[in-house]
C-alpha cells in the first residue's frame, strides 16, 4: 500500500521554529514529526511515502539522504504552485501514478490510530473515501462532521454554534481513498478537500467517516507543538521515548523536569529547565530558568523565560524576563 503525506504548508502557527526547519522535520521528543507519521504508515505495511511539497524538497532531502524514512521508501512531488489540500494529493497521487487504494495523513497530527481499522472500515462499507474523525470537547473550533448510523457524511458543520449540531466530531486528518476520487480533482489546479471535494462526494452519498478516541494531537501551533512532545516522554503515550539526548552537555547542577533536551544543547549550571523542549543545539546558560518554553536559540545567564518560542536566530540577554513571547518576532520579519 501507498501513503501521500501533506508537507506543503509554510508551518506559519510556528514560526520562529520554521523560518530554519520545516514543520515536518521538527523534532517531536527527538525524532522527526514526519518519520513518526511514517513509522505509524509503516506498521499497516505501507511500502512507498509520496511527500506532497509545496517548495523545495532539499530539506527532506538532507534529512533522509537514502530516500528512507522509519524503512518506508520516500518520493518528492513538488508542487509547482501552492495547490492547497485536494490539489495537493491529486498533484502527487498523479505523480505516483498511484492506482490502487492509498491512505493520505496530514504531516502535522499525531494520532494512536490503528489505521488498520479505518482500512477495513472503508472496504466493509464500499467507500469512495473514508475520513477519519475525532471527537473534541469545544467543537465551535473546528469544521464538524456529522454521520448516519452506516458512517455515512451527512453533512459538514464550520465552528458551529451550540444549537447548529449535536455531533462533536472533527476530520481529523488521516483519510483511505479509492483512486476514482482524483475523477472529482481538476488536475494542476488549486482546489480544497475540505470545502469542496468533501462536499461532493457527501453530495452524492459515497464519503464515509469512522470515529474514534485514540490520542490524536495536531502540532502545528506552539502550544500542541510541546504537549506533543511531552506527551512522548511521560506516558500519555502508548510509546515513551527518552527525553535527553546522549550528546547534550547538561551541568551537574542544572534541573531539569519534565522536558526534551536534543543532541548538542548546552545547559549550564544552576540552570532550570521545566516543561519545555530543547530542539538540537540549543544553549541555556548558567542560573537561567525556562519553563512552558520551545527554545531553539541562546538564553542567557539568569534569564528568567516562560511560555516563550525562540528560534534559531534568538538570543536573549541575561538578566532578563520575558514571558509569553516569539523570539525573533515574525510579526517584524
């Protein structure tokens, strides 16, 4: 089986992390937020990935310079202009030449999901396309999806109100679809999944759509960016993963609780670091503290840092406090 995987968004919700890494190659409890997404693709024996990108792929390139990721072999569909979802896939499903059932994730959700299950789900009920769908505790952020007691889409219901519907279903991002889908797709044009190819194929009664409670998480803003990654290393998560880094340089004296320190961070002594992430090489000297923070950057003596993104360029000063800031600015870049 294939997978297309959606990589093409400019990670924007994220920045400054993204203006020197792509989203999908941000690391989530040190290993890459898109070989995660692999490795759960590989389990229900997906063989071949096709990366939807909408700009350049040398950074995936780099990341994987074999053309593997998590043992699943990679292709590069680069977009020639930004084609949003629906012409994303159909532009690399196209490029892939992919005939048979495939299975589309977007690159940003973590999810528990047995997708397995979705699978056998869309083959029982004879689906066009099936999405999968998670209930959410304040659906009026999100598009709702309602269903008949077959699975079948009802219809689409964008941050509703209260009154407008009882289903607290959201699209959460992973999809199984027949290749007749990319008949509804105008080929090399931009076109949305979400507001128009849905629609259609909910129109017409062939789009299918499976709930389920697994843990599910998009990463695309700061604040889901760090649960994510310490959901890996305290056990909100089936799987744990370690959360130092074998080549980071931590003072004897440091604390550092409940966070994700990568590969050549430098943590000096007295330094507190708690429910944060660390990304690879970042430096935290000696007294500083930095707590509810994503810090790719430079934090100087006792500085004192809380809920705060700093990415590569970022440095701040000792002695100060900040809290509940983007270092740099994107607004000023």
């Amino acid at each position: 089986m294939r997978a297309v995987i959606l990589v093409g968004g400019f990670g924007t919700r994220l920045r400054p992390l993204t203006f020197t890494t792509p989203k999908p190659l941000l690391p989530v409890a040190n290993v890459a937020l898109l070989e995660h997404v692999i490795a759960g693709l590989s389990v229900v024996g997906v063989t071949e990935v096709v990366l939807a990108l909408g700009f350049k792929p040398e950074p995936f390139m780099s990341a994987f310079p074999d053309g593997v990721c998590a043992g699943v072999a990679l292709r590069y569909a680069v977009e020639p202009e930004p084609m949003d979802t629906a012409g994303a896939i159909g532009f690399a499903a196209r490029f892939a030449q992919i005939n048979e059932t495939f299975i589309v994730v977007n690159g940003d959700i973590l999810t528990d999901l047995d997708i397995s299950t979705l699978i056998a789900f869309h083959r029982n009920h004879g689906a066009i396309a099936t999405l999968h769908l998670t209930p959410v505790e304040d659906p009026s952020q999100y598009g709702v999806v309602e269903t008949n007691n077959d699975g079948v889409v009802q219809r689409f219901v964008e941050k509703p109100q209260a009154h407008e519907t009882t289903s607290r279903a959201v699209n959460a991002g992973t999809y199984i679809f027949e290749p007749s889908v990319l008949d509804y797709v105008v080929p090399n044009k931009p076109l949305s999944a979400e507001r128009v190819v849905f629609p259609a194929l909910a129109a017409k009664g062939v789009l299918y759509a499976m709930s389920t409670n697994d843990y599910w998480i998009d990463t695309g803003r700061p604040e889901t960016y760090l649960a994510a990654n310490l959901d890996l290393i305290d056990g909100t998560r089936s799987q744990i993963l370690a959360s130092i880094a074998a080549q980071a340089h931590i003072a004897g004296t440091a604390v550092i609780t409940h966070s994700v320190v990568g590969d050549g961070c430098r943590i000096g002594a007295g330094a507190i670091v708690a429910n944060s992430v660390l990304l690879p090489g970042a430096v935290v000297q000696d007294g500083a503290r930095v707590e509810a923070s994503i810090v790719m950057g430079h934090i100087g003596a006792y500085a004192n840092v809380t809920d705060c993104v700093v990415g590569a360029e970022g440095r701040i000063d000792g002695h100060t406090t900040l809290v509940a800031k983007k270092i740099p600015d994107p607004a000023t870049l």
